[in-house]
C-alpha cells in the first residue's frame, strides 16, 4: 500500500475551502507537461486514496493528458487549481487542465472521469485538443455520474466538452458552478428519487469562443450553428422528485432546458430560481409522449411515460427566457382518468410550467401560466449569495490517524488555536468521543471528505459514545459534541454517528436525548460538507453572525438547526430525512428492527422540526428540503429573511411558520401538509407549488 502524504495545499488562485491532500498525482508519475500520458498515475494516486478510506488526489497546476476513463471512489475527491474563465482579473491561464483524448464515440453511458458516491470533482477544466467545429467528433460525458448517491462536481470548466456531465440515476447529486461550451449536452439529470442541488451553471459558446493560450477557437456562430442543428440541450432534467436548481445561464442550443418524455418512475417536478436562456430554438420543451399508468404508479418499475408531472410541474421564478420558436413548449400530455377513483374530481391533468418574475420572449404553448402575482413583479433585487468562505485562515497544521484518542485530537486543536489558527486534519477512519470538542478559533476540523457525504462505509466517522440522557434538559448538562468557539471556527468533512441512538429509535422509536452535535460561538462560524445522524438536536448557533452551513446531511430527532440572534447568515443544501440513517452496511439497525418506515412515522412525522430561527436578520435560505417531519422552517420575529427552493415532502403541519417579523419566500414545493401558518409577519410567498398548483396562490400581507 502507498503511504498517504498528507499536506495543506495552498493553490496558486483562491478557493473558498481548504485543500487537504493525501496524494498528489505527480507523485505517482503524472507528467504536468501534458506531453506524456497520465491516465494510470492520476487512477494510481484515486486508488492510492481509496486504499486509505478516502480523501483528495491533488492535482497542481498544469496540463494533463487522459486518454481513457479514471475513477473517482468513495469519499476522495479529485481536485486541481481552478481559474475562474469569468473572473474580472482572469489572465489566460486556466490552472489544472485536462487535455482529453479518449477514443471519440458517440456514447452517452459513461465519462472520461467516473465519479462514484460521496466523491466528486473539483477544480479542473477539460479540454479536448482534437475537437474541430468544421469536423465535429462526439465523445462520452467529461464527467459521468453512474447510479450512484451523493456526487459532486464543483468549479470546473468544460471548453469544448461533446457532452458535459451526465448523471443518470444520481441520489443528491451536487452540481456547483459548473460552466462551459458543450456541443450535444451540457448537463443530463436523470432519474433521482432525492433532492439534487445544482447551482450556477453557465452552457454558453463563450467558453469555446474565447479561450486562451495554446487552445484553438471557434467561431460562436459556427458552434451555435452545429448545435442547434443536432437537436442539443444545455439542461436535461428528467424523472427528478424536487431537484433544486439555482442561478441556471444557457445560450446557444436547440432547447435551453429540455424535459425528455421516456420511461420513467415520478415524471419529475421541482423548482428553478433564476433561471436565463437565450439563442434557442426552444427556450423551454417538454417533450410530447404517451401517457402510461397504472394507480399503482410509485411500486411498479417503469409505468408512466410523459414529461412533467401531471400532479404538479416546474416552478420557475425570477429570470428570463426566450426562443426563436418557442419561449416555453410544453408538450407534455394532458392525463386522462384511466382507472376508477384515480381522480377524485374526474379532470384531465397536464403538468405545468408556472413562471413568476420571468419575462418571456417568444410564444408558449401548453400548460404555462403565471403565478398570481408573477407577470408583473419585478425580482430583480432579489439575490442569494451561494459561493461563501468555509475555511479559516491560519497557517497551522497538524494531522492525526484513527489511532489518536480524543484527548490528542483536542491537544491538536489547542496546540493550534494557540498558533493563531489553522486546520487540524483527521485522515479517514473512525474516531471515537466520550465527551465534546472544542475547536477554537480561526480553526477548522477537517475530515476526509471534500464532497457532501452520506454514507459511513469509509471517510472521517466520529463515533458518539457519549451517554444519552431521559430528557433534554438533563442532556444539555453535558457538553455539545463539537464546540465551535471563536470567530471563524469551523468543521467540514466528518461524519457525526450517534450509533446507540439510532439502534433504539430502529427497535423501540424511544431514543435518548443528548445534547447538541454542533454549537456556534463567534461571527463565521461554519460547518460544510458534513452528516449528522441519530441525534436530538443538530446544530445551535447563537450570537454568530455572517455563518455558513452548506452541504449538511442530517437525521435529528427533534431540531436540525437552531438559529438565535445572529444576522447575515446562509444555509444552503440543509437536507433532513430520517432514511439517511438506513443507508450504510455499517450501523447496527441494518440487523433488523422496526425498520426506517416506522421510524419515520413515529418519530420523524410527529417531533422533527427542521430549522428554527429566532430574532435573526438578512438570513439566506437556499435549496433546503426536509422529508417526514412536521414543519420545514419556524421563525420567530425574523427580519429581511429570503428563502429560495424550499422543499418537502410528507410533512404534518406547515411547511413554514411566521411569528412577526418580514420575510420573502420564493420557488417552494410541498406535497403534503399546509402551506404556511403568518400571525404578524410582513410576508411575500411568490411561486409556492403544492401537488395541485392549479389552487395555489401568492401572497402578500
């Protein structure tokens, strides 16, 4: 086995994260020249890593020739140093760069770089030296998801991709700034029966058209020419239960946004924020299909083929679409009742598109229509800042194994904090806590993964074996699992188990009460790409303004979040479901016991409630989604709060309340439960979808 090299990377242009690497491939004979081929020493340096239970293969600046597919394993993550095309200082150098040669084919069911769960791609930008305009050679996807749960890719740049990123049959696939020129495809979506998070994609010609150096131009007219003469599409979304999509730039193809009709388990439904297409033919196309059913519709394997869900549909709120043909074609048929009691009211139903604070150039067709309220408002000056710092910034370091005990993680911190901060890295493997941590300022806690995570099979696991009490208040005599204590404190990619607590909620649904896993004392405090399961109470921050919780995996028996007193704040990709505890090999509930269906109606539907905020202001929730809980979101006297994309799912009482305070909800989705419960708020709900949109409506009071 090759011994892991762990290092603080520190990459030529900035990153909002901190890079912690076990491999570098040119340790591993990778020739950044680009002359030779490093296709064995890049999988040498990804299974270098799997062989350690995971964590990043550093890939320096420089050129890289990949001539057949790699695989990124379970918990690693291949990373580069990514130079923003887009940013104001950038200077025609792109960082880490694939030069890509695989054996051109036309093949949509694999990727130059395969990515497996819980690991992902970050930082690279890909181009294809043998792609010509005039002579076009198709490809695989750059980077292909393959069934799996829980993948990333983030900050990459695809110059001249024939197809993007195809991920068919991805679980909470997270997809994040993302941009480039792809001839056929840009990014196919398929088939995810969980919340997908995709945000700031850009799948223009520009990429191709103006790119630098030693890489060779196309003329965008020529690129926008062949493109929408091979029936292209910049976003294929199809078969999705609320997938998420955020700040969404395409230019150029035949259809902007395209919902295929084809075989398919949900239909797809969900929401879009921001959304901007131009120099299509269609702006917007459902495709035309024959409906299938039966009423058995969710059990049976593939029954239905259509395009959008006849229950409900696509919300789209704020942005701009227009099409030489069409600005939105929807196709999609209309449902007929086929069997006895199927619809109560006997209608014909035909998914929707329902738009608010979209302008809309070129004609429609189908079931399109604007909200209440949405034809006229203006949503301009309404913004959600995604791309926040999660990392500290002192130049400390120390790094422990699995054979460290807690009291020399904690000396690590300390030893740390005193130096004025930095990141203490603990390497994959399972640690285990008898009491809390505390990690002081300026100072992470960094854990293998560098992609959200879910599953426990490997990575960063601490294992709580902290005593669990019979009531909450008894509980909060002991100490938080992690204390984040100080300005810019932070954790990210650990996995946090409360083992003994989920194996007595799977038998019995009476767990024990412990205190929270995480809480805040400071201004940006952070937590990101982490899992919290089997505990009370997740996360408590109080008096931290300017904090970030992004990419968390939690199943809390009672409170996710709990928010008082800070301003300013983000959370982003907050996901809640109780089946997350269900999903690794490695927990004691897999022995059997009632099972996660009876944990989620026992416990789940009737005492989770996922985020609280209180006395808060300027607050941005985007992108989070609870599943078997009573509410989604609580707030009490909570000023200037903007939440965008908030979803659920079997839910008991509101998806959200408002005690006082102001508050601007946009791009909801509920399928069950109620909508909303206001005394005294100052509220604007603009595009709330519910699974019978044709009764829902904004509000204003």
């Amino acid at each position: 086995m090759h011994e892991i090299n762990v290092k603080r990377i520190q990459p030529q242009y900035p990153t909002l994260d901190t890079v912690i690497a076990v491999a570098d491939v040119l340790e591993f004979g990778a020739d950044p020249t680009g002359q030779t081929d490093s296709t064995a020493a890049v999988q040498a340096a990804l299974d270098a890593a799997k062989a350690h239970g995971g964590g990043t293969v550093w890939m320096p600046k420089g050129q890289y020739l990949l001539t057949d597919t790699v695989t990124v394993f379970s918990l690693c993550t291949l990373r580069g140093d990514w130079n923003d095309p887009d940013a104001e200082d950038f200077n025609g150098d792109y960082g880490t760069v694939i030069l890509a040669r695989p054996v051109s084919e036309d093949c949509d069911q694999k990727g130059l770089i395969d990515i497996q769960a819980s690991a992902g791609v970050c930082g690279l930008t890909v181009y294809y030296p043998e792609q010509d305009i005039k002579n076009v050679k198709p490809y695989p996807y750059a980077f292909y998801i393959n069934m799996q749960t829980l993948a990333m890719v983030r900050n990459c740049t695809l110059i001249n991709a024939y197809r993007g990123l195809g991920s068919p049959g991805t679980d909470k696939c997270t997809v994040k700034n993302l941009k480039g020129t792809c001839l056929k495809e840009g990014v196919h979506v398929k088939i995810s029966t969980d919340i997908g998070y995709y945000d700031h994609l850009t799948l223009t010609p520009d990429y191709w058209a103006n790119a630098k150096g030693a890489m060779k131009n196309a003329d965008p007219s020529e690129i926008i020419a062949w493109s929408q003469a091979h029936d292209s599409a910049g976003l294929t979304v199809h078969d999705v239960e609320q997938s998420q999509f955020c700040h969404i730039t395409v230019r150029g193809y035949t259809h902007g946004v395209k919902f295929p009709c084809e075989p398919t388990r949900f239909m797809g439904s969900g929401p879009m924020f921001d959304v901007n297409i131009d120099d299509c033919i269609n702006g917007i196309y459902a495709e035309e299909g024959t409906y299938k059913s039966s009423w058995n519709y969710v059990t049976d394997r593939h029954p239905i083929l259509t395009s959008i869900d006849w229950r409900c549909g696509y919300n789209i709120t704020k942005g701009r679409i227009a099409g030489s043909e069409y600005a939105i074609r929807n196709d999609s048929p209309p449902i007929a009742p086929l069997e006895k009691g199927m619809f109560a009211d006997g209608k014909v139903k035909t998914g929707c598109v329902r738009l608010s604070g979209v302008t809309l150039e070129g004609k429609t067709c189908g079931k399109v229509y604007y909200t209440q309220l949405g034809e006229d408002i203006d949503l301009s000056g309404y913004t959600v800042e995604t791309n926040r710092k999660v990392k500290s910034d002192g130049c400390a370091f120390e790094w422990l194994t699995d054979t460290a005990g807690q009291a020399e993680i904690q000396a690590a911190l300390d030893k740390v904090g005193a130096a004025g901060g930095g990141v203490v890295y603990l390497a994959a493997g399972d640690y285990y806590l008898t009491s809390g941590l505390r990690v002081p300022a300026n100072t992470e806690l960094h854990g293998a993964a560098a992609s959200p995570i879910m599953v426990a099979t490997c990575g960063t696991v601490l294992w709580v074996r902290i005593p669990g009490e019979e009531s909450f208040e008894k509980a909060c005599e002991h100490a938080p699992l992690i204390t984040l204590d100080g300005d810019q404190a932070g954790i990210s990619g650990l996995y946090l188990m409360y083992d003994e607590n989920i194996y007595l909620l799977d038998e019995t649904q009476q767990g024990r009460y412990y205190n929270y896993a995480v809480q805040g004392r400071g201004k940006h405090v952070f937590v990101f790409h982490c899992c919290i399961m089997g505990c009370t109470h997740g996360v408590l921050l109080d008096g931290c303004d300017d904090h970030v919780l992004e990419h968390i995996f939690t199943a809390c028996v009672e409170r996710s979040y709990v928010i008082k007193n800070s301003n300013d704040g983000l959370l982003l990709d907050c996901l809640g479901n109780g089946v997350y505890q269900y999903c690794s090999e490695r927990l004691n509930v897999i022995r059997g016991g009632k099972g996660q269906y009876a944990y989620l109606a026992e416990v789940g539907r009737k005492n989770t409630h996922h985020i609280l905020l209180e006395n808060c202001q300027g607050m941005q929730l985007v992108n989070d989604f609870i599943f078997c809980a009573r509410t989604l979101l609580q707030c009490n006297n909570v000023r200037e709060l903007v939440a965008v994309n908030a979803c659920s799912d079997s839910l008991t009482s509101y998806l959200y309340e408002f005690d006082g305070g102001s508050a601007t909800v946009l791009n909801s989705v509920q399928t069950n439960g109620n909508g909303y419960r206001n005394q005294g708020c100052r509220l604007t709900v603009l595009n709330a979808m519910s699974l019978f949109p044709d009764d829902d409506r904004d509000v204003s009071e």
